[in-house]
C-alpha cells in the first residue's frame, strides 16, 4: 500500500514525498480516506504513530479548493511544542499548495502572530488560551472554519483547558467537520466527543501502549542514587540521543548540569525557560548538537525528534499516560528504542497500574550497590528470538553473573566526585562497556522486561 491510492493532488503528493513517506501508516489508512469524505473522527491514538499526518494531509486536500487567506482550519493543541510541531509538519507538508499555517500561543508576543493572521492564513494551530485572548481581541474569528482539529483532547483536560475549549466553540457556528485524538478516553473528552461530533468515524491504533518496537527495562533504585546510576547507563550504552524525564523543572535544570560536567552534550526544556530558550534546547536537540535532553512532563508534550534512541524516566510519571507519552518519543515511526526508568518502593504503585495497562509485566533489575530493597518479583519469561536488541545487550552474560561485575557504582550521589572516576563518557573500549551493561543486566533478574 501507498499514498497514491489516496488520490492526493500533485502538490500534496510533493509534500509527501520530500518528507520521504513510502508507506502510509495505519492511522493513517483508516483515517485519511473518511477525512477526505468529510466524515467527523473520533481518534484513539498514541504518540508516534503518524496521526498528525493522518489529519493534515486530507484538510489540505480539502483546502486546496476554496477561498484563500481566510482562517478556514483551526487546531486546537494542549502545549506550545505541540503547536510549532504541527505547524512544522505542515509547512513541509503544504509547500507546494499556497497554503498558509500559523502557530499561536503565549509566552510570546502578540503582535507577530497578529501580523501573520492579518497577512493572509488558512490554518491556524493554536493553544487554548492565546486563542482565546485573540478571539476577545477579534485579532480574527471562527466564522469561516470548515475543519476543527483538537488534537491531544486528554491532555487539554489534564491540563485543565476543557472550559476554555467549551468557549473557543462558542466562537464557532455553522457547518463544519471536527476531528478529534485522544491517547486515553476519560469520561470528560467521551461527553465532550458525544457533544461535537456528528457520526463520527472510529479510528483506532493500539490504544494506551507504547508502540511495539520500544524495549522497556525498569531499574530499582534509590533516589538518592539515581544520577549514579544514570551517568553509568550512558558512559556504557551506546546513545544516539537521549531524552531524560524528571518530575520537577528546577531537577531537570539541575541534572542537565550536572550531566554538561559530566561531559555531555545536554541541555533541559523546562517551564523555568523563556519561550526562546525552550525553542533553543529543542532545536539544538533536534539537529544533534544536544545529545541529551533533560525534560519535564509538559515541556516535553508534543516533543517529535525522530532518532531519539533512549527515553529515561529519571522520576517515574505520575501518570500511565504520561508513561506512555514519554516511551512513545522513541520508537517513533517503526524505528526500534529503548526506555529505561528508575522506580523506587514508592513507585510501585504507579509501576503496577503501568503493568495493567501495558498488559505484561514489568521485571525490576536491581543493580549492585544502587538497588533500592525490592520485594522479590517473578522474572517475565523472554519471548525467545523475537526481539534482536536481546541478544545485543545480553552478548555476555556469564561473565558479569559469574559475581564479578566489571565496574564499581558509587554508593551515594554527595557529589560527582564520588563517581568511579574511570566511567568517562565515550573513552570505555566496548568489550569494557559490554561487560558493564551486562552486570547491570544481569545483576538482577537478568531480564529486560519488555512489551509483548
Ligand atoms: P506523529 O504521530 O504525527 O507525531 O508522527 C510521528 C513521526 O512519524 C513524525 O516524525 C512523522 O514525520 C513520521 N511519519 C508520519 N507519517 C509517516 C509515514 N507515513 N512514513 C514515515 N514516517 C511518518
């Protein structure tokens, strides 16, 4: 299957091809066509699965017939990452149409997005309250909107954004097609999508999971050894590009710190930073001269960098969404990742409600001297020849079970000094870094856990 059974007009197909799409994704063959008939959606999609695509190729479609430099999209997105995200993917997209998009949120000024607007734009992606304070300022209005995105529902709930979403319709009369992606369905977004959609079509794609080709691996460990034990991850892993989580900005500003002493090229996005600032760390982040980025929750929404080879959950989330949000920013696209999260006794609670959801359960790898007390688990049994990145990480393991693991992990974090000092970025020999991961590995369960 390809994009030409889509009948897309030559402009769009050129899009298409210059961001180098062979296969449509399945979201994609089941949502385009009925977008294209006009038929209102109902989305149930995880990250990464190319749902922003799904919608955006069939409204420019639509678009490419019809007056020109009127606001005639609206999508509506919980974050700002989310929004320049879409607006990126759309400019590659619609290059060739003349079709125009802009991205609207605060943290900025007005002034330019009002010019833009004034300038002439068909699709306008915005985040719920600058919006809002553009419609009160009548910068534009909803009148000739034909198709209403909003994408990421569940998480302009969790973000609080459901009543201002309920006045941005307010803003909006007469025909129109809505299409609506949600990760999760909680009741809040199940009325509203009762409310606003006319018939709509179901799509859904692998609802609340991690997509299939991330490998997931939970180390138990102590909060007070955490940044040990990461700095020993990535002295003796091979990663091309690491996007770390913690729960709070000021930990995310601190350990992006101490990893640049550590010698890493790594920078945090966090809501401590100024609207610029965030858009620095992500675009350096994505062009490869961050190689690490060191992220809270909401700073990260919406964050697409294709290559991102390791996800770590510093701090576990706080939510099974946010973990699923958090391991879909690898993986992306059918690309094979890996997530690793450090869970204490006190997140075994949010690690079971993960396991219900994800379906399997997930084996604690203790490592020596890190490990916080766990409770003995059961190891999940490995499905035998089905994962290659296995037998990568596990290339030795008698050597480290045979008690003698290959390098030292400090006890405590008081400081960077107490360290193995030889652990320095990218001067292990790999034989060295293999016996390392494979200690690590193999020091507890010696399994990887991973998602059937
Ligand atoms: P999304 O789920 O929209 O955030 O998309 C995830 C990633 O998949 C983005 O980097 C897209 O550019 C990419 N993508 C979307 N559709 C396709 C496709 N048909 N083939 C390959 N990559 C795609």
């Amino acid at each position: 299957m390809n994009f030409t059974q889509f009948d897309f007009h030559q402009k769009i197909a050129a899009g298409i091809r210059a961001c180098n799409y062979e296969t449509p994704t399945p979201i994609q063959e089941q949502a385009i066509p009925a977008i294209l008939e006009g038929r209102d959606i109902l989305g149930l999609a995880q990250t990464g699965t190319g749902k922003t695509a799904a919608f955006v190729l069939p409204i420019l479609q639509r678009l490419l017939n019809g007056p020109r430099g009127k606001v005639r999209t609206l999508i509506v997105a919980p974050t700002r990452e989310l929004a320049e995200q879409i607006h990126g993917d759309i400019t590659r997209l619609a290059r060739q149409t003349g079709l125009r998009s802009v991205a609207v949120y605060g943290g900025v000024g007005k002034l330019a997005q009002i010019k833009r607007i004034r300038a002439g734009v068909e699709i306008v992606v915005a985040c719920p309250g600058r919006l809002l304070d553009h419609l009160r300022d009548k910068t534009f209005n909803l009148s000739k909107v034909e198709h209403l995105v909003l994408d990421e529902a569940d998480h302009m709930f969790d973000m609080g954004f459901l009543p201002d979403i309920r006045r941005i319709l307010n803003y909006m009369h007469g025909e129109r097609q809505t299409l609506l992606f949600s990760a999760t369905m909680p009741d809040e977004i199940r009325h509203l999508a009762e409310e606003i959609l006319n018939g709509p079509v179901r799509v859904q794609i692998a609802h609340s999971k991690p997509t299939a080709t991330v490998a997931q691996v939970l180390f138990s460990v102590e909060q007070n050894n955490k940044t040990s034990l990461l700095k020993d991850i990535m002295a003796t892993t091979n990663m091309a590009s690491t996007l770390i989580f913690t729960r709070t900005k000021h930990r995310a500003e601190t350990l992006a710190r101490q990893l640049q002493k550590a010698g890493y090229a790594a920078t945090s996005l966090q809501g401590n930073l100024s609207q610029q600032k965030r858009q620095q760390a992500l675009s350096g982040f994505k062009r490869g001269d961050f190689k690490v980025l060191v992220a809270t929750d909401i700073a990260a929404r919406g964050i697409d960098v294709t290559g991102i080879s390791h996800v770590i959950n510093y701090d576990v989330p706080a939510t099974v969404d946010a973990y699923t949000h958090r391991v879909g920013r690898t993986g992306r696209a059918s690309r094979t990742g890996e997530a690793f999260t450090f869970a204490g006794r006190e997140d075994r609670k949010i690690i079971s409600q993960i396991e219900r959801s994800l379906g399997s359960k997930l084996v604690w790898n203790n490592v020596p001297g890190l490990s916080a007390e766990m409770p003995t688990f059961t190891p999940a049994k490995e499905p035998a020849g089905k994962k290659p990145w296995l037998k990568a990480k596990r290339s030795r393991p008698g050597r480290a079970r045979a008690g003698r693991p290959a390098f030292k992990f400090a006890k405590s974090e008081g400081g960077d000094k107490q360290e193995a000092p030889h652990v320095r970025p990218g001067k292990a020999g790999s034989r060295q870094k293999r016996r390392r991961r494979a200690a690590m590995l193999d020091s507890g369960s010696g399994n990887l856990f991973l998602n059937p």
